[in-house]
C-alpha cells in the first residue's frame, strides 16, 4: 500500500466514479481501475459496489475512507509546515469566493511577495464551499451568508447596502427609494440557485406571498461575477448590486449611467465573511487570510 494508491482511492470515493476521478487526477481510467483493484487485492474486501464506470462506497470502503482522508491531510499539513519551517516561498493556497473582482488586488500583492506560491480561484456557492470546505479542496472561503458546520470559525469582514439598478428610463428610474410593492411583476437579471443576489431577492419577497417576477439568467454569470453598468441600459430588467459599486459605473464613464435605488426599510444587506477549518492555514494561506481580515473596511470597493 502506497501513497499513490490511497490518493487515487480518495479521489474513486469522493467522486463516485472512475474517469471523473482519473480527470481530476490527470491520468488515464485504466491506471485508477488497476490501482483500485490492486488496493482491493492487499486489504482483502472490496471497497467499492460497482454500476459500470459509477461506484459507490459500501461500509468497508466507508470506514476506511475515514482513516485515508485522515492520513493523507496529516501528511499534507507536514509537507506544509516543513516549506515554512524551511522559510521557502513554496505551496500552493485554494480560496473559494462567490465573485472574485473583490480579491483580485489583495492577491496582486500576496503574489508579488510570494512568487513561488501558487494561488489557486474558485467561484462557488455557499452550498459549494461547505463541501470543498469539508474535503478540504479550499483553504478558506469569502462568503455573503453565514456557512455553518463543524469545526468551521467565519470572520465578518464588512456588511454592505443593496441597493436596486434599473436602466435609464424605467418606470422607476425617477424614485428616490423603492418598496417591495414597487417590484412585483418586474422580470430581474440575477444570478443563479445559491448565489448572493437570488437568495437575498427570495428573501426579500418571501414575507409579501408573491414571487419576484420571471427572473432573467445574467448570461457569464461565472465569467462576469458583478454586472457591467455600462451595459445595463440594454437588459429590460432590474438587478441587486451592492452600493459600493457605485464608482465602478462612473469610471465606465457611460453616456447614460443606470440608477442605483435604495430599498425602503427595512433595507435589504449582504455581508462579507471570511470562513476556514480551526486553526492556522498550512503553508502561507495563513498570509492570504491576514490579508483578506485585514482589508475589513475597504474589501469590495471599486
């Protein structure tokens, strides 16, 4: 049994699945089938229930994936601690976020001291980050909504206004704040199942009885994590957006800027928190997340 064998077993039961496994791995399906089977040999029993390529963990694969993400993590972490011990600027640090734009500057600067250290991205929902979280695929998550579950400690960085952005000339482009009432039927251009901005707008409804009207996919979602103002003018819907976005739509420079409305009281907010396993990160994720704690009042301002 080598360490080899028990990363490609971790990766077979996280996924359920042998190619989807070997992708992640970034080897070929029959080398995982092989070191599965073999794995299988040595310890005597089977530690998977098999449907074609799909697997399923049966309850002897089940405890012993206890032990193996166990062993695994402790080696990780030694591997870790021995780089910083050594003060080498090696490692690597995931993060997980729900739009990136607000890290993008506080990780131009973690890379400028630290140039050996990779830094890796993901934009995720809440539900998202708890399971990566959970299998430890990142490091530590910044949230809008609390994340709970075991062994896990959150950190509020800021909590800011939402306001409502509407296109030039809509019916509400004239008010000065906006009630619940004031939306009903209005299609929205949101984001998906999960994220910030559609659990804040079921919320907001949900103490009327109605619905938010037909709500509009923001096409890029994942690419364009915060809407365009410049280009707001042309979608027939309103949206969410933070108030500190404000500038970003002045810096556009657009000849016809979209409104910025504030809800009527009480006003709808989102925070922003900064969410980790107990204890210090491994490696100079612990720098990373100073960082991030450190830039409470100004995190997200564009």
């Amino acid at each position: 049994m080598d360490l080899l064998s028990l990363r490609y077993f971790r990766a077979v039961a996280r996924r359920e699945h042998i190619s989807r496994a070997a992708e992640e791995l970034r080897v070929a399906q029959p080398s995982v089938s092989r070191t599965i089977a073999r794995l299988e040999a040595e310890l005597g029993v089977p530690l998977f229930d098999r449907q074609g390529r799909t697997v399923r963990l049966n309850r002897y694969g089940a405890a012993f994936l206890v032990r193996v993400e166990r062993a695994l993590d402790e080696l990780d972490d030694a591997r870790r601690e021995l780089h910083d011990a050594a003060g080498t600027d090696q490692g690597s640090v995931a993060i997980a976020a729900e739009t990136l734009m607000p890290l993008a500057h506080l990780l131009g600067d973690f890379r400028a001291a630290y140039p050996g250290v990779a830094v890796r991205l993901l934009q995720s929902t809440p539900e998202t980050m708890l399971d990566q979280l959970r299998t430890r695929e990142v490091d530590f998550c910044v949230a809008s909504q609390p994340l709970d579950g075991p062994g896990l400690e959150a950190v509020r960085l800021r909590r800011e206004e939402v306001q409502l952005v509407v296109p030039a000339g809509h019916r509400l482009a004239d008010r000065e704040r906006v009630s619940v009432g004031d939306l009903f039927g209005e299609p929205f251009i949101t984001t998906g199942p999960g994220h910030w901005q559609r659990v804040l707008l079921d919320r907001l409804f949900a103490p009327t009885g109605r619905r938010p009207g037909d709500r509009l996919p923001r096409r890029g979602a994942r690419r364009h994590p915060l809407p365009d103002p410049g280009r707001t003018r042309h979608r027939p819907g309103p949206r969410a957006r933070p108030r500190g976005h404000r500038a970003r739509a002045d810096r556009l420079g657009a000849p016809r800027r979209p409104r910025l409305l504030p809800h009527a009281q009480p006003r709808p907010t989102r925070g922003r928190l900064s969410v980790g396993g107990r204890g210090p990160l491994p490696g100079r994720g612990g720098g990373v997340l100073h960082g991030v704690e450190g830039r409470r009042g100004g995190l997200g301002r564009f």
